[in-house]
C-alpha cells in the first residue's frame, strides 16, 4: 500500500470509530475490596458544563461506576467553574471538554473551553487543597484544554499522538521497558495494586513541567501529526517529535493535587463501530487500566497509603 493510500485506510477506519462510540454498559470488573464505605467517600464531581464529549451518564459512565463501587460519591457538574460551586468538591475530573463553537462542528479554530475566571478559580481551588484530573483526547480537545493546562505548567500538542512506524488508529502499550515509571500511580498501596501494563488509543502528547512525576512517556517511535482539520491526513501534514513528552503525569500544586492525561478512552469501556470494538478498559490487553484509574483517584482523594505518597515497592 502506498503512503498515500494507508492515510486513506486510516482516515476511513478512525473516522466511524468517534461518531459510533457508546458506552460498555456491561463492564464490571473485579476491583477487590473498596476504598470507601458506599456513597462515603470523597466527592467526584464530572464537568459535563463545557460540551464535554464524555460525560457521567455518557461514555464515561463505566468511569463512574468503577468508582462507585469503590465509594466515591461521583455526580456531574453542570455549571461554570467558580470558588463557590467548587466547594464541596474533592476531585474535579474534567474529559474532553469543548468551547461552544466546536460542539458541533471539530475544525478549528479550538478556542479554550474556559473563560479566564473559570481557569483562575480551578488553579485558585487546586492551590487550597482541591484535586483536578484532567483528561484531554487528541484534536480539538488540546486546543480546548490547552490555556487550563498552561496554567498548570503542562503543554499539549493539538494533534494526534501516534508511532510514526504504524499512522492511526494507534493503540500505545505501555511497559516498564517502554515508558511506564513507577510511582502513586502504577505501585498503588502494595502488590496487589501493581500496575506493569498500561494501553492507550491515540490521544495527545504533552509537555509537563520538570516538577511533575511521570506516569506515562512517548518514545522515539512516537510523534504528534497535527492536520489542519481533524482525521483529514495526508502525507504533507506535519509530524512533529515528541520523544519523552507525555501522556500522563501527576504534580502537586500548593496544597492540591492534578493528574494530567493525554487520552480518555483508556479510563472508560466503549464499543465502536458496527462490530462493537471493544475500545477501553474492556480491551484485550488494557486490563490493568482498571487498577491504573483507581491508583489514580486514589492518589488524587489522598485513599489509603496515598494519602501521603507512601505506596512502595
């Protein structure tokens, strides 16, 4: 097949996957013994303000039951970020949110998603104690989150994260030999809450600041293709390097907490396309993304040893 003709084959395949994505609403897998008794733990409020593409009772509601079962109250939260409405809130899990000229319609421009007061009341929110989790997929969604996260010394790409030897759809597998780092998020609270695989689906790449701990790290294989409109491909479009950028870091803001990802299917179950693909935490091979989420969140709500950043070897 000719270069040509692969972005082609690309472009069709990858383009029904995002317009048919549904939620797994079967997924439940085992997660051992919760951290919270039901409905006691720390509250999980789900932007779904911002034309979020996933949403708690969307295709993240797999998100939201794992963690249910888990105990976490998780609610959506459907109204613009302030001091106030963030009181009461533990974990703030924003997922590809989009500003109101790209609900419809994904080219650019992408402009930020968040007025400027709502972005000064989150850094503000995560200063006083809060934790943020912030999932951003590949174009338009960098370009949406992209003023928030610079605020929080993390960069994006508003492009597509892919390994330059195999185009997209392009599912990265993440290893102790191919850039997943120990620390909160992959030793958990002891053996049994190890993570030593992780996968992911395309999704963006991003710079994070020297400060933070690496959880996820591209390789030299990997690159950002940055089109000027999404899934439009071709041999011209621009690949630009991203060896040792990231698609998941943690960092720790004044006397808050934020987790940063590059990709969102990897933290929920979806089925796509008419034979029902399995893209997610249900995908063969993607099983230990289950305990990567509840390390996270568990980190992020200060669960357990995670509470102080005590999980070891």
């Amino acid at each position: 097949m000719t270069p040509a003709n692969r972005w082609v084959a690309i472009l069709l395949y990858a383009l029904p996957l995002a317009a048919q994505q549904a939620a797994d609403l079967a997924f439940q897998p085992p997660i051992g013994p919760p951290a919270h008794t039901a409905g006691q733990g720390p509250r999980i409020a789900v932007d779904q303000a911002h034309h979020n593409f996933h949403t708690a009772e969307g295709r993240y509601l797999p998100f939201a039951a794992l963690l249910r079962r888990d105990g976490y109250r998780v609610t959506g939260f459907t109204v613009p970020f302030t001091r106030e409405s963030l009181q009461g809130v533990d974990i703030l899990v924003i997922a590809n949110a989009l500003h109101a000229r790209n609900a419809e319609d994904w080219n650019p421009p992408n402009p930020s998603a968040f007025l400027a007061s709502e972005i000064q009341a989150v850094h503000h929110w995560i200063e006083q104690g809060g934790s943020l989790f912030l999932i951003v997929d590949h174009m338009p969604f960098p370009g949406a989150a992209g003023e928030l996260a610079r605020t929080l010394g993390f960069h994006f790409s508003n492009g597509f994260a892919v390994t330059a030897s195999g185009g997209l759809p392009s599912p990265f597998t993440f290893e102790a030999s191919s850039g997943l780092a120990v620390g909160p998020a992959t030793l958990g609270a002891g053996p049994g809450e190890r993570v030593t695989r992780v996968v992911t689906f395309t999704g963006s790449a991003f710079r994070a600041p020297k400060a933070a701990l690496p959880v996820l790290s591209l390789g030299p294989d990997h690159v950002s293709l940055e089109p000027l409109k999404p899934w439009e491909f071709t041999p011209a479009t621009p690949r630009i390097p991203v060896e040792g950028w990231s698609q998941g870091a943690l960092l720790e803001i004044g006397k808050g907490r934020v987790a940063v990802f590059g990709e969102a299917a990897m933290f929920t179950a979806q089925e796509a396309g008419p034979a029902r693909m399995k893209v997610g935490m249900n995908a063969p091979g993607a099983e230990q993304n289950v305990r990567l989420l509840l390390n996270l969140v568990h980190w992020l709500g200060r669960s357990g040893s995670a509470r102080k950043g005590e999980a070891r070897p």
